[in-house]
C-alpha cells in the first residue's frame, strides 16, 4: 500500500472511531504495558508459594495464549504428565499473584500507554460513552487504574466488564456481546480498542469493528481484520 492511500485510510478510520457511539476499552497491553509486571507478580507468587517455577519472557510469551491467569497457571501445571494442583490450589495462588501485582503496581512503575489518556479525554469531550471488556479481574483493573487514572477512575466507564463475569474469556466474544447488552447498543456503534490477536478476535466476532495498538508481547500477531494498527494511541487524535 502506498503512503498516500495508507494515509487516506487511516483518516477514514480516525474519522469513524471520533464518530462511535462508545469506545470499548482492553486493559492489559492496551492502557498500559501491564504483562511483564504480570509476570514478576505470578514469579513472586511461586516464590511465596515454595514452588520451583519460574516463567521466563520466552514462556510467559507463549502461556499468553492462554487467556486468564487461572487458566495459565492450570496450563503449565498441565505440562507434567501428572498435575500437581488442585483448583482450590491454582486458585490460592492466584489470589497470592494478585495481591503481589497490586504491590507492584502501586509502586507506580506501570503508567498508561502514550495517548491513552488523551483519546479518553477526547472521546468524553465528544460525548462518547467508555467501556472496558477485559480478561483481567477487577481487582487488577482496580490497582491499574486507581493509581493511573485517580481513586474515581471508575466514573469514567459506564460498565466494567471482566474475565470472570462471563462464561468464556477471549478470544470468545463473551465480554463484548455482555458489554453491549449493558449499554444496549448495536456492533457497528461501538470501537473495540484491542492489543492482540485474541482481542482482536473477541471483538470481531461480536461484530464490533477494532482498532489495534501493539504492544510489547503481541505486536507481531496477526491483525488482519483491523479498522487500524498504531504503534500507539497517539496516533488516533492527530
């Protein structure tokens, strides 16, 4: 593609994410670079839990296929022809994870994304309704945000919908078709605001068009399908 149809193109899609009705907000890798703190939380909870692993970037990148913290840590378990944990456990240590990312977090070291801020901004100033459709638990929206954003946080978001409020995580659409059963909108009035393939996907099959903005562990997915690719948000609002 050439640069001047490139950038006719990315103008039709500025133009069509400043004319939705809502933007439909990813959390992790998407407001923030939140997966290597993710990373040092699960290893810490290991630690904490007297267990010999340790996920290196190599093997977290590839455990991120699996969407859910849970969901991961029952997947490397797996990789022994006996597992050694029960729910109860993965879920004991789960919870020790996310208390250990909610620390690191608070240290500040984990701000929003370039843009974020301002296409939030943006989006209010022009009347859009925001939402969030995450796998992530609202406890580490809440520890993300409430540092990044400010203790009310939430009133910029008209519904939060999380991993575990639905059946399935991503790439199922479960999160989308619930967060617009909330906001009782249609697919096409909505922007999805995604970091991955597998987001990508949940959004696409709830019909809702996406924009991508790479991040640190997925940006060489396959976006194909997108409304637009961006290095980062501050490419939206130009």
């Amino acid at each position: 593609m050439n640069e001047a149809l490139a950038a006719i193109r990315a103008r039709a899609a500025r133009e069509t994410i400043a004319g939705a009705r809502a933007l439909i907000f990813d959390v992790d890798g998407t407001l923030a670079e939140t997966e290597e703190v993710h990373r040092r939380a699960f290893n810490a909870a290991f630690a904490e839990a007297g267990l010999d692993w340790f996920w290196d970037q190599v093997t977290y990148a590839r455990l991120l296929r699996v969407a859910g913290g849970k969901e991961r840590i029952r997947a490397f378990d797996q990789r022994n022809p006996v597992p050694s944990l029960s729910f109860a456990e993965i879920a004991g240590l789960h919870r020790i994870k996310t208390a250990r990312y909610a620390a690191l977090i608070a240290g500040g070291g984990c701000p929003l994304r370039p843009g974020v801020r301002a296409l939030v901004g943006n989006a209010r100033r022009r009347g859009q309704r925001l939402a969030i459709a995450t796998t992530t638990s609202h406890g580490n929206i809440d520890a993300l945000l409430s540092v990044a954003l400010g203790l009310g946080w939430a009133d910029l978001f008209e519904t939060i919908v999380a991993g575990d409020d639905v059946p399935r995580k991503k790439p199922a659409p479960d999160v989308y078709v619930e967060v617009l059963a909330r906001l009782a909108l249609a697919p096409a009035d909505c922007i999805a605001v995604e970091d991955s393939g597998n987001g990508l996907a949940a959004a696409a099959r709830a019909g809702i068009p996406a924009i991508i903005t790479r991040s640190a562990y997925f940006g060489d997915d396959d976006f194909t399908g997108a409304l637009l690719v961006v290095d980062d948000l501050s490419e939206i609002d130009e």
